[in-house]
C-alpha cells in the first residue's frame, strides 16, 4: 500500500462510492499501436484444438506471443531513461546492465504491486475538446486550471492521470502514434510542479506522456531520472472522463520481469 498519508483508510473509505471497477487498459492484438522503437504485439495459436488427441476426447489449445515491454498499456521502470549516461540515483547503466540479462538494479520486477489514492485531470474535458491537437502542449496552467476546476486536490502518493482524449485516435494508428503531427502532452514545467507535490507515479492516454515530438522527452528525464516517479501510459480514462470521476483508488502490478525497463499493466480505478 503505497500512501504518505496517516489515515489512508479514511480517505480510501471517503473515494469508494458505488463499489465498481473501471479498467485503465487498452486490449492487446495485432492492431494495437506501438512507437516504431518497440516490438509490436503479435499472437497466433501455437496449438489448435484437434493437433493432437488426449485420452477422454479432450483436446487443448494454446497461444503464444510476442511484444515489447513498453507496447500497449504499459509501465516505464527506473532503467528506462538516461540522462547525461545516468539512470536514477546516479547509477552508470553499464555497470548494471547486459544485453542479455537485462538491469541487475533498477529492473521493472523492483516495482511492487501497488494501492494509491488515483486522481484524473480531464484536460480535454476542461478545453471542452473532443481531443487535444497533434503536438498540443499541455501548460502548466492548464494543468492547475483543471484541477480547480474539477475541485481536485493533488496529495503526495498519488497516481496522476492525464486525459488528452488522444484514446479516441486509437483507430487511426498513425495519428496515434504520434506520425502526423505528434501527440498533445505536458513539458517539464508540468513535471517539476507535479514532482515537487511528490506524486508516487503519474500517467496518460497517449503514447508518451511528454508531448511529442519533444527534445530530450524533459518530462521522463524529470520524472525517471530525477524523481525516481514512474510513468504509466496508453491508459484508457474515457469512462471516467464519461462518468466524471476525478478521484478514485487506483490499483496495479507489473509483471515481474527480471532486469526489464517497463512491464505491460493491467491497472483498475476502484470507484
């Protein structure tokens, strides 16, 4: 459980109104966008139901899949970004990395499963937008313009979402990968603001967080490198933004995979 708050009980029990769960994810298919830096999902049936017998006419079908570690909705680790050949803590990556094995330290598999008080801020809600524009930057006043507006307070060890819209670009591969114009984000104004409330992780319904394009992604260097904050992406707050929920509990667990710099996520908003 992950909360700097004395009595997070409290404010757990204050946030669960009707007792439903919203999932954050986007699904996993061939279709699903990836930056053209990443290995996109593909599956395919290893083994169909009639490819071998089974004593008691039971047949059994199976999958297999691949795809990197920061496709779909997914969380960047601590060993994801460098900045001046420097991870978090001042750590050379090539004294904790390999090829091979991956990152002795910083890997995705140290992120715990974790419980935190979760808050939304509709940015495109606020601009009254369908969507926001390819390479819209996202101020830090409208940042903080949102959030009053909604009457949302941001707490140290929250999870900070950032509503775009851009979700409903999904479709449109290109356009949401960010090929015809970039993708609408917040810089590092944004960042170091957020930073300083002490937010636990923050994350979006693009593909990058940081506006793109963007010069040396200033809010990943801000958050990854400087803060030790993680960053959480290709999330799907539609129906929150539909439902106007702007504070709920938010729960995830990456998958532990040793020595990786992101995992795929499956996170919940409980309501």
């Amino acid at each position: 459980m992950n909360s700097t708050r004395a009595n997070w009980l409290e404010d757990f029990a204050a946030i669960v109104k009707t007792g439903s769960i919203i999932d954050l994810s986007r699904p996993l298919s061939w279709a699903t966008p990836s930056h053209v830096m990443h290995t996109p999902f593909m599956s395919r049936l290893a083994g169909q139901h009639g490819d071998a017998s089974r004593p008691g006419d039971v047949s059994v079908a199976s999958d297999v899949f691949t795809m990197g570690t920061h496709v779909g909705t997914h969380i960047d680790g601590l060993g994801h970004i460098s900045h001046c050949g420097m991870l978090h803590g001042n750590v050379d990556p090539h004294d904790v990395s390999t090829r091979r094995d991956g990152f002795s330290s910083l890997g995705v598999e140290t992120i715990q499963p974790f419980v935190c008080r979760g808050v939304m801020l509709d940015i495109a809600g606020f601009l009254k937008v369908d969507h926001l524009a390819p390479g819209q930057e996202i101020t830090l006043e409208t940042v903080q313009a949102t959030a009053r507006a909604q009457g949302t307070e941001i707490r140290a060890g929250d999870c900070v979402c950032i509503r775009t819209g851009w979700t409903r670009t999904w479709d449109d591969i290109p356009t949401y990968i960010g090929a015809r114009g970039g993708a609408p984000g917040p810089g590092r104004e944004t960042a170091v603001w957020l930073g300083d409330l002490k937010i636990f992780a923050t994350g979006a319904d693009t593909l990058a967080w940081d506006k793109m394009p963007s010069v040396g992604m200033p809010a990943h260097v801000e958050f990854l490198v400087k803060r030790g904050i993680y960053i959480i992406e290709v999330l799907d707050l539609e129906e929150l933004a539909e439902r106007r929920i702007y504070e709920f509990i938010f729960s995830a667990a990456p998958l532990k995979i040793v020595g990786a710099t992101g995992s795929p996520l499956r996170p919940f908003a409980i309501v």
